[in-house]
C-alpha cells in the first residue's frame, strides 16, 4: 500500500461521527463538516438484507465533497441468507 490511510484529527480517543440511511434522508454535509462540534466522519448503510439504501449514493458522494471522512456499513437481516446478503458487495 502506498498511501498512509488518513487518522480522524485530535488527541481524544473518541471521535464524533454520524451514522446514516434512509431514516436520516439527505443531511446537509457541508453545514454538518462545518458545524463546531466536530463531526469529522459518517458512515452510511450501504445495504440492508439484500437491498441497497435509497440513500447511499447520495450520501456517499456528498459526505466526500464535504470533505467529511467516510465509512460504509451493512446492515444484516435475519430472514436472508449469507449469499443474499453479499449479492450487493
């Protein structure tokens, strides 16, 4: 690997972030990278069971013009399978 993977800013162990998906619908990101309390990170649920969040795309392209870092997530379903839930990785 040649580039050194980017550490959240500051000398607290614990970082600020926000977790969204559909329920949260399309926050305002640059307001939310620019707010004082520091968010500096989002992870968005990519998938849930075997279908992807309505959100995602949206989301994922604006938290990174935000500069925001960013983290994907999967949300797990009892009622499907393994190879279900993998079908969108």
């Amino acid at each position: 690997m040649s580039a050194r993977p980017r550490q959240c800013p500051g000398t607290s162990p614990l970082t600020a972030f926000i977790d969204v998906s559909k329920w949260q619908g399309h926050p305002d990101w640059v307001k939310i990278a620019t707010d004082p309390q520091k968010i500096v990170m989002g992870i968005a649920r990519c998938t849930v069971g075997a279908s992807i969040d309505s959100t995602f795309h949206a989301n994922w392209a604006a938290m990174k013009a935000a500069g925001i870092i960013r983290g994907p997530y999967v949300a797990f379903h009892p009622s499907r399978t393994a190879a279900q839930h993998f079908t969108w990785l």
